[in-house]
C-alpha cells in the first residue's frame, strides 16, 4: 500500500525526489505521512481539495479491498502535521 501511495504522489509533484511516504500502524489504522517539498503542496491539494481527496479515495479503495482501513495526511517539509486535519 505504501508504494501506491508513493506513486500516487510522486506523479503529481514537480519535485518527486522529495516525496517521502511514513506508515503508522495504529490498532486495525495505518496513517501515511506524506511530505513533498512546500513548492508541490498547491499540486497535491488542488482547488478545494480535489486532488488530496481523490488520491484519499484511491487509496481507500485499494485498502477497503484487502481489508484493511488508512488515512493519509499531507504536509510540507517545512510545516507540522495536524493530527486531525487530512483524515479519510
């Protein structure tokens, strides 16, 4: 699942060489962490969302498949996470 997201990403971004992908397992959860340089952040998110969400969506519907539930959460290298922002 990790690759995916990777991918997903790193398709999306001007600078690929600086998306990094952190898996968290949390009980039956796994959070990615995704971290692009702070030029790619407007592409990863686009207009209202868009963009952050339909890569949420894939990846859920990949996890759903086999079973298993994930939230993605996107960041800049220079910003923190918000725990609770970015959940799917």
């Amino acid at each position: 699942m990790q690759e995916l997201v990777e991918f997903l990403f790193r398709s999306l971004v001007t600078h690929p060489e600086d998306v990094h992908v952190e898996a968290h397992q949390e009980g039956d959860v796994t959070t990615y962490r995704v971290t692009v340089h702070p030029d790619d952040m407007g592409r990863v998110i686009g207009r209202q969302g868009r963009i952050a969400h339909a890569v949420r969506s894939v990846v859920g519907a990949a996890a759903h498949r086999q079973g298993r539930r994930v939230h993605v959460l996107i960041g800049s290298q220079e910003s923190s996470f918000n725990e609770d922002a970015g959940r799917s």
